[in-house]
C-alpha cells in the first residue's frame, strides 16, 4: 500500500505541471464557449440527449475578479459555510414524475415541460396541494444536525408557482391551495433560531404559467415573440422585491436559468438587492456578474478553481421529488465529494426533495444526518477551509483515454485529499494505507494527529519535503480520517 501510494505520489508530483498547463488550456478554450452558451448548461440538458460534448464544470474568472471574489466582505460568511441544503419544492411534488399514468423521464420539476402539461391543467394541481406534515422545525434542524450552515429554498421555479405569500400574483401557496401557510416564513424563524442562513432560489427568467415568461412554449408560443420586459417589470422583479422585503435579512437569491437576459436587465436585479439588502448575496446564474460562480450541476472541477463559487448537486438524480428515484448517494459518497469540492476551493449546495405531503424522503435525511456525524469529529477540516496546495491527489489526465472532442479523459484518484488552514494542513484519507507518505512538503511539521483521537500523536518523519506519517492499524472514520499536521512556515 505504502509503496503504491507513494509511487503514485511521485508519478503525479512529475506530471502536475503537464497536466495544470493542459487543464488550464482546455477548461479556458471551454469557457469561452460555456460563457457565450449564457449558463444555460443544465436546462439544455434537461432538453437535449447526450449528443452534445462535455462542457467544463465551471466558468474560470480572471485573476482579478477571483480576487475579487475573495476578497469581497458579502460573501465572508459563504466561503467560511462549505456545505448548504438545497430544497426543491413546489407543485410538482404531486407528480411525482408521473403524469396521468406516464413516468415523465427527466428531472421531478420539469415535469410541467416534459410533458407539455397546459397551464390550465397544471395550475389545478393547487387546489390539490396541502402538505400537512411540513415542519420548518424540523427541517431546519435536520440542516442543523446535517452539519450545514445555510438553506438554499425555491420560492418560486420555473412552473410559476410562488411558495410564499405574493401581493403580485394570487398563484401562491397562501392563496392557492388548502394549507394556506406560508412556509418560508415558517423557515425564517426557524433557520433564524439555529444560525442557519436563509437562502431563496428564485426562477427569475423561465415562468411557464406567464405568457411573457421564458419557456413555456407549447402554451404560448416561442419565447422570442415574447414581451419578456413586461414579464420582468409585472412578475419578476416585484416578486423579488417581495423576497428582499418580506422575510429579513436573507443570506442569498440563487436565480437561475437565465434565458433571455442581458447584462441590462440582470442590473435591474442586481440595483434593487443591493438596495433592499446590501449584504444578501447573488449567485452566478442571474444573468449579468454575480458575487460568486457556480459550476454546472453536478459538475466538480478536476483542479483547485481559484476565487468563489458553489456545486449544486442531487442526492439522488432530481431535484424535485420523484417517487421512483431510489438512486441515493451513500454517506461516504457525499463526503468524499463535499471534502473533494472544499479541497478545490469550493462550496457544496446539495438537494433534498421533499414530498408533497412536506415530508422529506427518509432515505435523504438518513444519510444528512451521518455526514453530519462526521462533521461533528472532522468539521475543522472543512468549515473556513481553504483548498490544497498540492494537486496531485486528484488524479491525472489519462494517456489513452479520450473525449468526444478527442481530449484526453481526466482519470480521477480518490485516496486522498488535503484542505488547508493556516498553520495546519489536514490529510484527508479514504484508503488506509500503514503509512502516508507525502512529497513535497516544504514547511516543518511540528505535529500529527487525527482528528478523531487528538490526544494521540502520530509519529513522523520529514526529511528533503518528505513526510511520511505513521498510522494506527484501523482507519478510526468509517467514511473517511483526517491527519491534522500542524506546520510552521509557509503551506505545504
Ligand atoms: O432547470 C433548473 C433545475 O430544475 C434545477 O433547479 C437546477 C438546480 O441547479 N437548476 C436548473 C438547471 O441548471
């Protein structure tokens, strides 16, 4: 084990600069594309089969702007917080996926546009809507024990539909349907007892209940005869008002989707938040420069990214509830995902979809709750953690293997990951090998322990950059250890 891990190290260490200088050149000559396609990635994948070729995990900033990113006092809180829940929930948890009788392929809350369901007959799905298990408590709690910092809500997707209660539009939960509450209300007291910052998506561009609305085109015709400013001045933009002003102080508006909006309108957004809300953050899809990136869905970069940015991802494959997606990721998955993104630099968004009775699948909150375990003993690791200053643990681009566009295919490695502290480097390991050996550590460990038995030092040897680190027989961490070494001097 020893031998091939440091074998492997070596081999990496020797093809780093290879690989970086190729990455770099393949993920610019990528975003550029991905910047002209709008951000629109995931909704055409939503619409497209799997013609298309692979596009980049995430739009790379300038030096200046990821700089900027870093540096801007809005997103303190985000970049310390790492992990968030995402709730998708709306209309289309009645569904379920299946519309009259036809499983609907595809992700739960598209349903209305998979299946070209007519505003007239979906928007009597309101009338059916009354989710009398909800809980804010209780979720706001299980985001709590989940060892997440912030809750990411959909006000409104892309049906139409408000989850809160609206002056602009009698399509609201309050309105509309039996349960007449208003649950993001609920979640603000909630979320405001625990410390968890509250976040609302809004779908600011595709409206299929509008007839000016981005996307409903079997209703309404195609968008570009659309008057989508009238849209935008009658619905979207008092309904974010309605957010900004109606629920306190909110952590963030995640808007998505940004079909149809130009830099003039997204600056519409982008005044009135500052106005209302001058420390509520704006994510990367509104359409015009937002105060952080998010990469595509699902998509984590192969590399540190540099600056801010966030990966919202599926516990299972929707995002809205779908009755027959049983696919969940296992606890181990998750974390070695949210350590891999923390590792690069980056935030994990990751979604729970709940039932229409307001009930969020057991199977998710089982595993939240475990990762969360694992949070409780390794959470130092990974809250305010910056990424590596290796690299060559996440694996490396293959010599035979390539692309449709004929690059060659990033071979991922996954025992090991390092997130990084001041003073203090953590050794992610999801292999247990009796030794970890790690070249190229430039300054002097002074100490080593797990972090999960911190009274015990582990014994070392650092000679020429080469730290090799004794380990107990048993790796302590079902679904993964962490070695803390403390340095002194400049990381590695
Ligand atoms: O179309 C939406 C989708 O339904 C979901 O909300 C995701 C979450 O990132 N965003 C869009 C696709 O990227």
């Amino acid at each position: 084990m020893r031998n091939s891990m440091t074998r492997s190290v070596r081999q990496c260490v020797a093809l780093r600069a290879a690989v970086t200088a190729l990455l770099i050149a393949v993920t610019v000559a990528g975003a550029i594309r991905y910047k002209a396609a709008g951000q629109q990635q995931s909704s055409q994948q939503a619409n497209q089969p799997a013609a298309s070729p692979p596009r980049p995990a995430i739009t790379m900033a300038s030096p200046e702007d990821a700089e900027r990113e870093m540096n801007n006092p809005r997103s303190k809180w985000f970049r310390e917080a790492k992990y968030g829940l995402f709730i998708h929930w709306g209309l289309y948890a009645i569904p379920a996926g299946t519309w009259k009788g036809q499983q609907i392929p595809g992700i739960g809350e598209w349903i209305m546009n998979r299946a070209k369901v007519p505003v007239k007959e979906y928007e009597q799905l309101a009338a059916l809507f009354n989710p009398v298990k909800f809980n804010a408590e209780e979720w706001a709690q299980l985001a709590q024990d989940a060892g997440m910092k912030y809750l990411t809500i959909t006000s409104k997707h892309h049906d139409g539909f408000a989850m809160f209660k609206s002056q602009v539009s009698k399509y609201n939960i309050v309105d509309a349907t039996p349960f007449k509450r208003d649950p993001l209300k609920e979640l603000q007291a909630a979320c405001a007892k625990r410390g968890i910052k509250l976040c609302f998506y809004y779908s600011q561009a595709q409206d299929w209940h509008e007839p000016n609305g981005a996307g409903n085109t079997w209703d309404f015709g195609p968008d570009d005869q659309k008057n989508f400013d009238q849209y935008l001045r009658d619905k979207a933009l008092p309904q974010t008002r309605e957010i900004l002003t109606q629920y306190g102080p909110l952590g963030m508006i995640w808007f998505d989707t940004p079909r149809l909006m130009t830099d003039q309108r997204a600056q519409q957004f982008t005044d009135m938040a500052r106005e209302l809300q001058p420390n509520c953050l704006i994510n990367g899809r509104l359409g015009g420069k937002g105060d952080y990136r998010s990469t595509g869905d699902n998509r984590i970069p192969d590399q540190v990214v540099p600056g801010v940015w966030e990966v919202p991802a599926t516990i299972n494959h929707t995002w809205g509830y779908k009755s027959y997606d049983h696919d969940w990721k296992p606890p181990a998955e998750i974390v070695f995902k949210l350590v891999d993104i923390v590792s690069k630099g980056g935030n994990y968004l990751l979604n729970v979809g709940p039932t229409a009775e307001g009930v969020i699948p057991q199977p998710s909150v089982d595993i939240l709750r475990k990762v969360g375990q694992w949070l409780k003993v390794n959470g130092e690791a990974i809250y305010g953690a910056g990424p590596t200053p290796f690299g060559q643990e996440f694996g490396r681009l293959s010599d035979t293997k390539k692309d449709q566009r004929g690059q060659p295919v990033f071979e991922q490695a996954k025992e090991w990951r390092v997130t990084t502290k001041p003073g203090r480097l953590y050794v992610h390991l999801f292999t247990w090998p009796k030794e970890f050996t790690l070249d190229g550590v430039k300054s002097k460990v002074t100490k080593a322990y797990l972090l999960d038995d911190p009274k015990k030092a582990l014994k070392f040897s650092q000679t020429d950059g080469k730290l090799v680190v004794q380990l107990p027989d048993k790796a302590p961490g079902e679904l993964g250890s962490v070695v803390r070494l403390d340095v002194s001097g400049v990381n590695p």
